[in-house]
C-alpha cells in the first residue's frame, strides 16, 4: 500500500495507524471479500476493532475510545476502508453517528451505560434520520414522538436506508417530529429507542457497500420515556447536523481509503503484466494515468486533513471544510477508481469461478 504520510500527522497519529493496519490485516482482510459477495455482516470484527478502542477513537479511553482527535478517526477510518469501504463506513455509523453523538448530548445514564458498550462493540447502534420522504431534506422529516401522560412519548414512522438497523441494532438514535411540519427543523428531538418487538425491519438489497444491514424500519407505537429524549426536546435536529458534520469527513476518509487500495491494486498489475513485448509500466499513457492518480489521492488527503484539523482546532467554518472535503474527495476517488479498473482490464470486471 502507499504510505501514509503528510506534515500535519504526529507520532501518536503514526502510531494508531499501526495499530489499526495490523488489527485491519487480522480481522477484516479474511472477510472482506464475504462481506461484497454474500452481503455478510461482520458483527465480529465491529467486536474486535471496539476491544481495541478502534470503533470509536474518538472518545476517551475511559469509555471504550482511544482519546483520538478528529483527524486521528478519520486515520483509522481511512486505513479500515484500504480493506473494505463497508468496514469502514460501519465505524462511522457505529462511532461517530452513534456513540459521539450519545456521548455529547445523551444524559449521565446513556454516557455511563450506553457508551461505552457501543465503543467497545458490546452493542450495535443504528442513527435513524433518513425516511422515504426525505433524506436531503432531513427537516421535513414526518416520524411522529407525541406526547401523552406520564412522562411517555408514542413513537410512529418509518426510517429509510438505516445501516446495521434490522437485524443487529441493540439500540437507535431517532430523529423524531415533536411539533408541526410548517416548524421544520425548530420541531425535531432526537430518542433513545432500545429493540423492541414495535420496531419492523425490512432489509434493502444494495449494490455497494453490502454487508452493512441497510434496512427500512417502521415504528408502530413505539413507547419511550422524557428520560430517553437525547439533548432537549425540539432540539434534535442540531445533534442530527452535528454528526452529520463529523459523517462528511469519515466518507471522504472511506473514499481516501478505497482510493489507494484501488491503486496498489492497478499498480501491481500493470507491473507485471505485459502488452506489446514490453512491461505495461513502459507504456506512456499507463504512466500518466498512474500520476494522475497519485496527484488526486494526495489532493485528496491534504482536503480530508485539513478538514478534520478545522475540527480539532475549533475553527468557527469547520463545517462547511467538512463538506468541501466530501464533495471534492468522493468526487476525485470516483475518478481515482475508474482509472484503476481502466488499467486493470476485464480482470477488474470478472473472475473465474472455481
Ligand atoms: C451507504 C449509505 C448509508 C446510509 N446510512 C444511513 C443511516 O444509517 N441513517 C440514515 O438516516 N440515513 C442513511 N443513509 C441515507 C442518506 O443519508 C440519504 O440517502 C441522503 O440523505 C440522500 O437522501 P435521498 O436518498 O432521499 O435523496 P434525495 O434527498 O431524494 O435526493 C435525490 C437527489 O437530488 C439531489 N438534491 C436534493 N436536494 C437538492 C437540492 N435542494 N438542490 C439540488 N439537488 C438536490 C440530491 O443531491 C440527490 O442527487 C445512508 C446512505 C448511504 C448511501
């Protein structure tokens, strides 16, 4: 693979990519083609990386994280996507969706209870905002928490495109509408729903990142308590963005990481195959496409750092370096890949059966 290397990365940094590229070698290259081919979720390997602290890095080492900063979890997610892009989009959900979003907003009891098992890997979480009728339009969400006696909230709707969220969610962060549509996003609160029997799972079937449990969910009268609202009542929706912020980093981190496993493999082909009487790397085209692919997966590594170093340096635009970051880095991995399965002739295409 091409190394990782850039100015703004300590030794601390160096070291946790160690880390997490010995235990991505150990646990998820062994079942990283399962996951693409027979939609395999790998509910163990989410155990081992959580053990190790690498689910959630983010969070202190006291609840299950690694005490990492932003651009140290968009590291592990990067180095985990060099290995399967589901992998590594699992650990976003999973930590920063999640559990971040439980730790900064959830009361003492999710912060003492529920935290750390999701960081270790003990339980699975699902972040439940998308629905069919909205999924851009996350304010016009229509899942309905109403208010009736006794401190209790009914939860009804449906949620869309939810990874890990049929049949492995232990339990959901729900973005829930608590007061007219016309208020949009001033009326969202967000829940601790735990698995229950009024939760319906139906799986979707996708053609990419497989193996990650997508499901569509319906919530028939699901009951939860004032304790179980996550931040304050009507306020959900900011918890929502705020995740969302940290979510658009780790996809640029995903697509970093299948970027330059996509070019290690292309590399290595055209090294040793040859085409008219000569190595492929002899051929002047190949070795444009291979520098151009270089200077995209560079370019791209310089945006996703610098959008998690706005993170950790609190600067006031850090969200809108988390978007440019996702727009520019998947726009130039799709490229990236492209090319790779260019080079890679119809071996990127096909396979023989044994
Ligand atoms: C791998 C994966 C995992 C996911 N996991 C989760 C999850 O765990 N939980 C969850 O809640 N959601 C999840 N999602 C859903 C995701 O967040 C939504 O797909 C996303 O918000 C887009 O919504 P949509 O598919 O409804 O598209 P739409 O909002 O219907 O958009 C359709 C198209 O219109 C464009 N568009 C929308 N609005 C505008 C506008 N104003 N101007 C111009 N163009 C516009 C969009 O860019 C898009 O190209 C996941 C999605 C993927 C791909």
């Amino acid at each position: 693979m091409i190394p990782i290397r850039h100015p703004s990365l300590t030794k601390e940094h160096e070291k946790f990519i160690e880390l997490v590229d010995e235990l991505s070698r150990r646990f998820i290259e062994p079942v990283a083609d399962k996951i693409d081919r027979e939609n395999y979720y790998p509910r163990e390997v989410i155990r081992e990386l959580g053990k190790n602290g690498v689910l959630a890095p983010i969070l202190p080492r006291e609840y299950g994280g690694y005490g990492m900063d932003v651009l140290g979890t968009a590291l592990s997610i990067e180095v985990i996507s060099r290995y399967s892009g589901s992998m590594g989009i699992l650990t976003e959900v999973q930590g920063f969706l999640v559990t971040d979003a439980f730790y900064t907003y959830g009361n003492k009891q999710m912060k003492e209870e529920l935290v750390p098992k999701l960081a270790r890997g003990e339980l699975i979480g699902s972040f439940a905002l998308s629905e069919p009728c909205c999924g851009s339009d996350a304010a016009a969400i229509e899942t309905k928490a109403e208010r009736r006696g006794g401190g209790e909230w009914v939860i009804n709707g449906k949620k869309m495109w939810i990874t890990q969220g049929g049949l492995y969610a232990d339990v959901y962060i729900v973005f829930t509408r608590t007061g007219p549509k016309e208020a949009r996003h001033r009326a969202i609160t967000a829940f601790l729903v735990r698995r229950n029997k009024c939760i319906e799972a139906s799986p979707i079937h996708v053609m990419g990142i497989r193996g990650t449990g997508t499901s569509e969910l319906t919530f028939n009268d699901c009951v939860v308590g004032d304790d179980d609202v996550v931040g304050k009542v009507n306020e959900g929706f900011k918890i929502a963005m705020e995740a969302l912020n940290l979510g658009r980093i780790a996809v640029a981190s995903v697509t970093l990481g299948l970027s330059e496993a996509a070019l290690t493999e292309a590399l290595e082909w055209v090294r040793n195959r040859r085409a008219f009487d000569q190595p492929m790397t002899n051929l002047e085209w190949i070795q444009f496409q291979l520098a151009d692919m270089m200077a995209y997966i560079e370019t791209m590594r310089s945006i996703v750092y610098d959008a998690a170093l706005h993170f950790d340096r609190k600067y006031e635009d850090y969200y809108a370096f988390a978007s440019i970051a996702k727009l520019t880095a998947v726009l130039l991995g799709m490229d990236v890949i492209r090319r790779a399965v260019q080079l890679t002739g119809l071996m990127a295409f096909g396979a023989i059966v044994s």
